[in-house]
C-alpha cells in the first residue's frame, strides 16, 4: 500500500476546488469538482445540532474541580467539567513526557481555552522536558524557556493550517519565527538560526535547518516548550542551531473515560475534523489509554495549494507498582499536499503597491543568465496576491510513524533509572516542476534510547545538596534519499502574468522539463552534480544528481553512542552552580545511492567525535529573583537532506562551533500574579559551505518577556526581542549566495539577466530576510459564564532580502481576535485573523541564516488577509 500511495501521478492525488476570486479553469482540469459526498458529514452534524444544544446548556462553565468531586449544579453525571488531574503517581514522570497535573489535559485541537482559575504563568508547572532533563522551575531554569500550552497554540490557530505559519510561530517565543516560504518544517526558526526537534525529550535527528519534508502533525502534541539556545548536555545537538522544541504528547486519563468530537471549519476551503477518546483500564486504574483522530483537507488562500492529511495516535499508560512506570507513543500520519505557496520576482513596488514586473521568455530558453531582462521585459500590473509561481501539477505525498516508550524505576527517593527508546520513521515524495526539485525519500528511519540515572546527594552524606544526571544514548539512523536541483533558483523565468504573451502565463508551462538546457544535463555527467540520472525509486521522469553538494542525494547511515554527564550544585539556598558534559561519538557510512553510474560513485567511512560542555551559575538573592549566566560550547556537523551525510565531507563539516554566552534576569512579582524574564546573548556558529571552509556568525541580542494574571479571568502577554545576525565571510574567496545578486527590478534598470546565481564579494553581511526588532502581545478576559475573548498583535521591524539592502520589506503589523464560549458539554470558538485586513503583510522565503535564504530575491510569501476560522466540539 505503501508503494502504490507514493506512486499515485502528481496532480492526480487530489481533486482541486475552484477558490473564491480564482477562476476554474485557472486551477487545471480537476478544478471545479466538490469533496465527495459525505466527506465532511461529521462536521455538518456538528453545526446542526450545536445551535439547540446550545440553548439546551446550563449557562455557566464551572469551576475547576479534582475529578473526585461533585459536579457543579446543572451539570450531567459525567461531564468533563475540568481539565483533570491523574491519580497521585508515586515516580517522576520521565524527561520528555507530561508535566505534572498536565497528564489528563485535553487536546491541543480542542476549542476547551483556559478555564477560569487556570494559571498562565510560566511558573506554575515545573519543567521536567525542557531543558536540563530534571524538575526545576522556570524562574530557577538558567536559560530562556517559554511553555506553550493548548491555549495559546488555540489562540493563534497553530495547526489548523496543518504547517507552521509566519503568524502564529511568532507568538511562540521572542525569538520564534517560521521559514514562511518552506512550509515543510517541524518547528519555528529560533533566533535566526534552524531548530531542533524533540518528541518527549528525544531528538528529532532526520531533519535538515528544521526541514523535514512533510507538514507538522499537530493532532499528537499536548503542548510544548520552547528553548532559545541549544541544548545542554543531557539532551545533545547533532546540527548547528539557535534552540529547540520540545513536544509533549497527548496523555491518558487515570480517572474515567472522556472523550469530544470537533469539527474546524474556515474561509478558504478550510476543514478539519476529529474525535479524541481516552480513559483508565480496570478498576485499579494502573493502566489507561488515549486514542485521538485528525482528518484535514484544507485548500488555501493561495492558488493551486491544499494541505490532505489523516493522522491518528495511540498512547497507553500503566502504573503497576508505586516505583516503576511506562509510557507508550505511537503515532501514524499519511500526507497529500502542495504548500509551497510563493510570488516571484519581488521588487518593492510588489511590496508597496501589489504592482507585479512582467515580461518572459519561451519555456525552451529558460537557464541560468538568460539574456538581459530589458530585452523582453513587460509593464508592471496589479496582481492578485492570490497568485503563486507554481505548476499546478507539483505536489507531494508522505506517510510518517512513531513509536516511544518511556520507563521510570524509583530505587528509592534519592535514586531513580529512566529510559527512553523512539523511533522514527518518513517516506515521502515531492516534485517542484516549475523550479525542478523533486526529492524522494525512500524510507528513512531512526532509532535512539537513552539510559539515565539520576541521584539526589545530601549535605550529610556529601557537602551540598546535589543532583546528578548521568548516562548513555545510543542510537542508529538510515538515509536513502534522491534530490534533483539542477534547475534550483530559476524561478524568476516565469512570468505569472505577462500581458505582452498571455500564453507564456500558462502555469502549466512553468516547468523546468521543457528548457534545452535541462535536457542536455540528463545523463551527462560533465552537466551540474554530475549530470540527471533516472531516480529508480520514483516514477519515470524523476531524476537526481549524484554529485550535487551538501544536504541533497545521500545514502548513508550512523551509529551514536554519547555518554553525558550533569551536575547541578546547591552551594546555598541562593547559589547553584550547572555543569554538564557530552562526548557524542558518530560511526558513519556515507556513498552516493544506487542508480550512481559506477565512474560517478564515491563514498568514506568515518568515526566522529563532537564534544559538548555547559556552565550555568545561578544566584537568587531573594526567592522572586534569579541571576543566571550560560556558557555553552559544543561541535556540530552539517547534514543531507534529511539529517543524513552526504559523501562530500572532508573533516571541516564536523567540527561546526556553536557556542552560546548568555545571561539573564527573571522575576516573579505581584505575588507570583507577573512574571517576567530578560536576558543578553550572543551566540556564535558556522554555516557549512561545499569547497569552502564554514563561515563564521554571529547573532548578539536583547529579549523580554512578561505574563500577567492578577485573576482568575484575565491574562495577558508581551514579549520583545532586539537582535542583530552577521555572516562574516571577510576571510573567504567569495561571499554569500543567492540565486539573484539583486532584484528584478535592477535587473530591468541595469540591463541584467534574471537568475545569474552568483556569489557577492568577501565581507561581512546582516541577516537578510530577518526583523531586527520583534514585538507581540496577547491579552485575554474569559468570564465566569464562560465566555471569552483574546486580543493579539505581532509588529516586526523592516526586513531587508538581499544582501545589497535594496530590497526592503517595511516595517509591519497584524492583529488577530478570538472569541469562545464554553458550556460542560459543549465548546465554542470563532478566530479572525487579520483583524484589520492589512493587505500590505509580507514574510520572506527564508529568515536568518536558514537555506531559503538564498530564494529570498525570487520568492516571497503575502500574508493572508482578513479570514475566519470557527470551531464546535462536543464533550462527553
């Protein structure tokens, strides 16, 4: 099944719907056909029935109760009347799984917002999963660390487009963004800089700059920390970053049986759906499970795009003796998808006056500097923002696993063993005609465990109270994957519309395929890469170059063994002091795949080692105070295209420095109602380059952080970040590469072709596509009846997209608005995003130092506009 799933056609994987201001016929033959009858029968039922259950419902949402007590008058035997609490467990929960009184909380997807009474601050939870693998605090955390719970991923409507939007990433952390033009990431871009993803507290490996080639699955996660820097030692770093997520899956219920079924529905073709039911086993409630559904089939805004994907989850839970504990994850996702949802050839007047630059050449002429745009250049035109430069025939398919179990011994209250083994695995297949990128992941996977004691020592059998975290993880991870990119970066070939020619604007002609130039590269091995080659794993027409550099065409595997060590010192009540060190080992196998043609193959053998330590001395000279500092130091290594290793590297690739100085100040005041966190960084890295030594950067900065609840019904946030990103390439023959050195509209002016792919000089260069300045704010009052509402903005200072600094996206704002009610039975909620309609919202392709950089002359992303989203779920 799996074979024929990712053999399906392009194209012909799903019926496009015609969109609101798009002609039919302008989406390809599929266009105007209607999901099947009975697709969204679930949802409709739903909306139905919800206005009369409505009236029907007791007229107040109680108050949070332990799941022993009464229920409020009014209320049905039964009702989820709060978020429950699971039985007292006599072990700590394992690093990566939930937070204590999280375990019973409803899903991430549900409408169910905060509860009145519901704290909001950081500081009410410990943090186990986070950051230094045992509990501590926030407040006493030596690092910048921001909890997302399911109501702020609500609130922004993170998920429901099945990917990471610009917007709603932004509210995530100071730091936080998304890569807005590669939608197929696992989580926000941090500080400028690739992310890295956990699960549970185990690393995410398969993964390139936070790239892993399918859309998130949102319907397993719980909630979610955010941590800007990277890792320490216990949870280690494979690949340069700027921080990490981690996600906390969904839990069961040890109390009763509870379950809801929603529906999501928005402008734009927006559906999604599920049901999510969970509860203990036997009458001892030792054993318990939770089975939760999401089906999505979005179209969008954005011509010829749609997001289809079906996930399901399984987790059980058992507690069979007061020392020992299990937890079992396992998730499945099958993926039909083209979000890809870029204009080309951005100039400001794009930018300022939605005027698009047109004119194009024959398909058949299309490469790299083809001739001087002056020649055929046409007049600038309105343009929908609508629009995109895709063939509508691209598309991709997937299907993603995973399996987790995590096990808790207590030896006794000083002495505790926790285990955690996850494996991951992807197969997926993409094609890009209009640029020719197609990449075919034939089956990749991962497997880690990691073994950890911990221990608690005492001032009378040791001089200080402290705790140590120590242990192994061992781990093996497999890569066959294919890329073509030959024709990467051209494009700004292709005119969307073109008044002069209007047969040139035919989307279906934006296809690499049909250039003389594409042609004389397959099978060729003198051509770029060493020449297109017949992908053997894909359909026919699929090619992938052997030869072509770092993060492409790979087949490779690693075994991991990296032994830690952490200590965490109490020298007083008011002074500790963090230390911890990795040794991560790699034993690695890397050669071009099967279908290189013999004089083209190549490979190596090798044994890695990527030392890690971390320092954090932490001062809290009163008890609603903390002074922290942060050194961390450790190698990273570049990767392929799905965290695999290409057959290029020369030594150079693993010894990557990343290094981060850091230090902060955070408080909980007003009677723990406020708290607040700032801190300085400066974060030093390396970014791979292919015949070059790694570049050398840096990112300096400024961030703050605040959340507010002097009540039960009323919570607000605000957070800031100042930062400013170099790329020092002062001591390198060449400087940065884009596919085009300026924009198109210089090319114009100046007589120069479109695509010249080329580098700029040696020197120093800012981040492009990256605000200087980030602001975003969220306030929310909720009602004791129940009903709510929320308020939120992003304002993010002028980000420049090439490195000339011509090219400029002014400063800008959005504002987004939700309102909810909810009833013990039933949930309500309405969100509106762009309250304001601000039609002049743009995001770059790639921000800080990620890949899509390179793009950001060619590609750009238009915000969405004013759209609303509603969303009915019932409890029982």
């Amino acid at each position: 099944m799996a074979c024929e799933l990712l053999n399906v056609p392009f194209g012909m994987g799903r019926k496009k719907q015609a969109q609101p201001g798009i002609p039919a016929e302008d989406l390809g033959p599929a266009a105007a056909t209607l999901p099947p009858a009975g697709t969204h029968l679930l949802p409709l039922l739903l909306w139905l029935i919800a206005p009369e259950a409505l009236l029907a419902a007791p007229g107040s949402a109680p108050e949070p109760a332990s799941p022993d007590s009464d229920p409020p008058a009014g209320a049905l035997p039964g009702d989820p009347v709060a978020v429950p609490a699971d039985p007292p467990v006599p072990v700590s929960a394992p690093a990566g799984s939930p937070k204590a009184g999280k375990s019973g909380s409803l899903s991430a997807m549900e409408v169910t917002t905060t509860a009145p009474g519901e704290s909001m601050l950081p500081t009410a939870t410990p943090i186990e999963s986070g950051a230094y693998g045992e509990p501590m605090n926030v407040l006493d955390t030596p690092r910048q660390i921001f909890p997302v719970n399911k109501t702020i991923l609500q609130t922004e409507g993170a998920g429901t487009q099945g990917f990471f939007d610009a917007v709603s990433t932004a509210f995530l952390s100071p730091g936080s963004t998304a890569a807005a033009g590669n939608n197929l990431v696992f989580a926000p871009m941090i500080r400028g800089m690739p992310p890295l993803g956990f699960i549970n507290g185990m690393q995410m490996t398969m993964q390139d700059a936070g790239w892993w080639n399918l859309p998130w699955n949102y319907n397993m996660v719980e909630s979610m920390d955010v941590i800007e820097g990277p890792p320490n030692a216990v949870y280690g770093e494979l690949q340069a970053n700027g921080g990490a997520v981690n996600y906390i899956t969904k839990q069961p219920y040890f109390d009763r049986f509870r379950g809801y079924v929603w529906d999501t529905t928005g402008m734009y073709q927006n559906y999604l759906w599920g049901a999510d039911i969970g509860g203990p086993i036997g009458k001892e409630k030792k054993l318990a499970y939770r089975f939760s559904y999401m089906g999505m089939e979005n179209g969008s805004y954005y011509q010829y795009q749609y997001n289809d994907q079906q996930n399901f989850y399984l987790a059980l839970s058992a507690r069979p003796t007061d020392n020992y504990s299990v937890d079992f994850y396992s998730d499945f996702g099958t993926y039909n998808f083209n979000i890809l949802d870029f204009l080309n050839r951005p100039t400001n007047q794009l930018i300022d006056n939605d005027l698009y630059q047109t004119g194009a050449l024959p398909p058949a002429q299309v490469t790299f500097g083809f001739p001087n745009f002056n020649t055929y250049a046409g007049p600038l035109v309105p343009i929908s923002l609508r629009s995109t430069a895709m063939n509508p025939a691209s598309g991709a398919l997937g299907m993603s696993g995973m399996l987790q179990l995590v096990q808790n011994a207590v030896i006794d209250d000083d002495l505790r063993i926790r285990n955690n083994t996850f494996a991951f695995y992807i197969r997926s297949s993409l094609i890009d005609y209009a640029q020719w990128e197609d990449i075919d992941i034939t089956g990749d996977y991962e497997v880690f465990n990691r073994t950890e004691v911990l221990a608690a020592l005492h001032p009378e059998e040791a001089l200080f109270e402290q705790h140590i975290d120590a242990g192994v993880e061992l781990g093996f991870q497999r890569n066959l994957d294919y890329e073509g990119v030959s024709f990467f970066g051209i494009q700004n070939a292709w005119s969307i519309a073109n008044p002069n020619n209007p047969a040139l604007a035919n989307p279906y002609l934006w296809n690499a395929e049909l250039s003389s130039s594409f042609a004389a590269g397959i099978g060729n091995p003198l051509a770029f890469g060493g020449g297109d080659w017949p992908i053997p794993s894909a359909p026919p027409g699929w090619y992938f170059e052997p030869l072509n550099g770092y993060s492409l065409t790979e087949d490779s595997q690693f075994w991991e063994v990296a032994p830690f060590y952490q200590h965490n010192i109490h020298f007083t009540d008011q002074l500790t002091l963090l230390v911890g060190a990795r040794a991560t080992t790699l034993f690695l196998t890397a050669q071009t795949p099967p279908g290189t043609p013999a004089f083209l193959s190549m490979g190596y053998d090798a044994a890695v080692l990527m030392p890690m330590v971390n320092v954090s001395p932490v001062y809290k000279p009163f008890p609603w105070m903390t002074v922290y500092f942060d050194y961390n130091w450790g190698y990273t290594s570049a990767v392929g295209v799905m965290g695999g290793y290409t057959p290029f590297y020369d030594g150079a690739e693993f010894r990557l420095v990343n290094q981060l100085i850091e230090g902060g100040l955070k408080f909980s005041l007003l009677a723990d109602k406020l708290y607040m966190t700032t801190a300085g960084f400066s974060q030093d890295f390396y970014i791979a380059n292919m015949g070059m030594p790694p570049t050398p950067s840096y990112i300096k900065g400024f961030e703050l952080a605040l959340t507010y609840q002097p009540s039960k019904n009323f919570w607000a946030r605000v957070q800031y970040m100042l930062a400013n990103g170099t790329e020092n390439w002062s001591g390198m023959p060449v400087g940065p590469f884009q596919f085009q050195t300026y924009s198109t509209s210089t090319a114009l002016a100046q007589g120069l072709p479109l695509n010249n792919a080329a580098n700029y000089p040696p020197g120093k260069y800012a981040f492009v596509g990256w605000p200087d300045q980030t602001l975003s704010a969220m306030v929310t009052y909720q009602t004791d009846g129940g009903l709510g509402a929320t308020l939120s903005a992003l304002v993010l200072s002028n980000q420049y997209l090439d490195y000339s600094y011509n090219l400029e996206i002014p400063t800008e704002y959005v504002i987004n608005a939700r309102l909810y009610y909810t009833t013990p039975r039933w949930d309500f909620a309405v969100n509106i995003y762009n309250l304001t309609d601000n039609r002049h919202l743009w995001f770059p392709y790639g921000p800080g130092v990620t890949f899509g950089r390179e793009f950001n002359t060619e590609q750009i992303v238009a915000g969405l506009p004013f759209w609303v989203q509603g969303t009915v779920a019932y409890k029982f």
